[in-house]
C-alpha cells in the first residue's frame, strides 16, 4: 500500500523539483532509479490480513505506489492519492460520496462526462442536480443554501462540485470563498483540477475536500492512457474512496500508470512551454478579423483575469475562440489546420483542435462557433502560422 508522502523531506522543493524527484526507489547498492513495473495479480500472504497488505491486486500495487505519491505531494495531501482506471472512474468514485437522497451543485459548464454521469444518477433518483454558473459567487452561494429550482428542494447541498477554469468555457470560480460557504452548509467540496494541474492551482489548499484528475490529459501527457486520479488529506473520505475503487473493479494497470509517471516527470517543462504559447496566441487572436471572441483567463480583460492572478500560478494552457461566421466557419477552420491536430481531449504534447458542440450531449450555452485549443509544446509560431493561415482560408 502507498506510504505517506514525505513532505518533511519536499518542504522546501520547489514543485518543479518534487515532480522529478518525489516517488523514487530507496537510494541502495544496484537498485533502480526509476520503479519497476509489477505485473502480478496477487501476493504472498499468510493468516488473517492486517491493514495494508496488498493481498490482491484489486486493492493494490506496487506499481501505482509512486504515481500516487508524486501526486499528493503536488497537491499538498497528506495521504497518497488513488489512481483510477479513467477520469470518469474518478468521477464516479468522487459521486458516490454524495448520500442518497443528497443535493449536487454542478456548474453548468463541466467535463462532459462529469455532466452525463451526474445527470444519469439524477434520472435515476440517487440524487438531485442543481446546476449554476460557476464564475457567478452569488448564485452557487443560493444554490449551497437551498434555491429551489426545478427539483422544487430548499435544503442545503450535501456536495459542491467546482471546476476552474470551466470546460470549455474557461470560467474562473473563487474557489476559496465557494469552499467555506460550502463547508458552512455542511457540504463537501470536490476540485476537477484536471485543466490547471497541481502547477497552476492547488485547490485543497483552498479549502477543497478531494481533489480530481483525469490523468489522460496533462498528468501524462502524451496522449496514450486513460487514467484518473483523486487526492485527499482525510482519512474517511479517503478509505470510502478506495473501497469504491476496490468494489467497483475502476483499477489501473500496471503498465499504464508506470507510462503516466514517466509523462508527469515532465510536466513543469511541458506546462511552462505550452503556457507560454497559449499566452501568446491568444494576445494575437485577440484581435483578429476571424475571431469574435477570445477566452482566456490570462488576458487582461478576460471576466476570469483577477480571480486567476489571485488563485492560478499561471494561466494554464488552454484557450477558446469564437469564430466569425458561425459554426460552418469554425469547422471550416480545425478542417484547414495541418499541424493542429482536429480531435477530442487536451494536455498532451501535441496541439488539438475541436468545435466542442459537435459533440452530442454538449451544453446548448456552448457557442456554436467556439473552438477550444488545447496548446502544445510545438514552436509558438508554427503554430500561429497554421492556425493563421486556417482562419485566413
């Protein structure tokens, strides 16, 4: 089982530093620098089982040990993290935590399948839904303490789910202020932190309670697994987690997370190149003929500007722009691009493009004519110079 992360020793480390060196092996004659991968499905043991024998390799693994390590130790959690076998996994371990019965505050603008999923449990009465916009502290506060709505409840929320900046709308909440009222009405606080990673935000030191990854995106970083993560600091909330994982078969494999923790000893270098580009072309696209519009939380006039100056260290790495001409125009531009690459999902090293409405299920307050870029860490101005050339067109 995973140890306790060390931050005694990574105190003064910079995050840049700790994702290279936190998770190693022990520093002995001929051992390895980098862990193994383990590939058993089960382990020695005799008599009854004491907490934290593996046992089974359902509960755990060697392999995952690391990954988890290095991951609460960004995050700033006092306990390892849980590895997931997807995003959505993580998901639908952190919803479990809502009682039955219990009220989930979502923002309107989420992960597709975070939405989905929360509106399936909703259909099937294991909770209610009460949707907001996120970037709007007044209206999640009414939603925390009981606003009606549809569902026609006033009780407070049992769960806040927080996703900053948004998907795709890259709306910035407080997320510090939204976690002590949250607390106050006596509801956990869940952080998709998925867009920003632990470099740019770090949500459970702004009072978030669990804290999630889709590690298919910046974690790894290169766009070949699907894992998802879940940090924490309490122990309860924690061991329901790991049961849920453990119950719900929603396990990694071995080889998988060993690939995610060799892509996330790159992500301070992968994080600060792909920022800083999509820094640069959104200032460019600002005022382009072919744009109507430019979201990016690190444009001074963006509505996200000052609350990610306060919370974010950075901007992340991800921009969205409104194309003149209506949603035919859009898709006429991620058809154009050559080095772009016109696909679902973002965070890995290459640059992609998509008209997120062409997905089904996508929210109808999503621009028709909105393209989200996930920015890679190709040079800044090849990029710009495709990207150009396809709005020109």
């Amino acid at each position: 089982m995973s140890q306790a992360p060390n931050h005694h020793w990574t105190a003064n480390l910079s995050p840049d530093t700790v994702v290279v060196s936190a998770g190693r092996p022990p520093r002995e004659p001929d051992a390895p620098v980098n862990p193994p991968i383990v590939l058993s499905s089960t382990f020695h043991g005799a008599g009854t089982p004491a907490p934290g024998d593996r046992v089974y390799g359902r509960f755990s693994n060697p392999t995952w040990d690391p990954f988890e390590t290095v991951l609460s130790e960004l995050e700033g959690a006092a306990l390892p993290a849980l590895v997931f076998s997807s995003g959505l996994a993580a998901v639908a371990a952190a919803l479990s935590l809502v009682p039955a019965g219990g009220i989930l505050v979502m923002p309107q603008h989420s992960y597709q399948g975070s939405l989905l999923l929360a509106a399936e449990e909703a259909a099937n009465g294991r909770f209610t839904v009460r949707t907001v916009d996120i970037a709007d502290t007044e209206q999640v506060l009414a939603a925390l303490q009981g606003s009606s709505g549809e569902s026609g409840t006033s009780r407070p929320a049992d769960m806040l789910w927080i996703e900053s900046p948004t998907n795709p709308m890259l709306e910035v909440a407080e997320i510090d202020v939204l976690a002590r009222a949250a607390h106050d009405a006596g509801a956990l606080v869940v952080a998709d932190n998925t867009f920003s990673t632990p470099l740019v935000t770090r949500p459970l030191d702004l009072g978030a309670d669990v804290v999630l990854h889709s590690v298919t995106k910046y974690l790894a970083g290169h766009s070949d697994v699907i894992l998802g993560a879940l940090a924490t600091s309490d122990e309860d909330l924690r061991a329901r987690l790991h049961n849920h994982r453990s119950l719900h078969g929603a396990i990694a494999g071995p080889f998988e997370v060993w690939l995610a923790l060799r892509g996330l000893r790159t992500l301070a270098l992968r994080i600060e190149r792909s920022q800083t580009t999509a820094g640069l072309l959104a200032d460019r696209l600002l005022g382009h003929p072919a744009v109507e519009a430019v979201r990016y939380p690190g444009l001074p006039g963006d509505a996200g500007y000052e609350r990610a100056v306060k919370q974010m260290d950075g901007f992340g790495s991800i921009l969205c722009i409104e194309v003149a001409g209506g949603a035919e125009a859009a898709e006429a531009v991620a058809d154009k691009v050559r080095l772009w690459l016109p696909a679902t999902s973002l965070g890995g090293v290459e640059s992609l493009i998509e008209r997120r409405r062409r997905q089904p299920g996508e929210p109808h307050s999503v621009p028709e004519n909105l393209l989200r870029l996930s920015v890679g860490i190709e040079n800044a101005e090849d990029l710009w110079s495709d990207l150009s050339q396809a709005l020109a067109r």
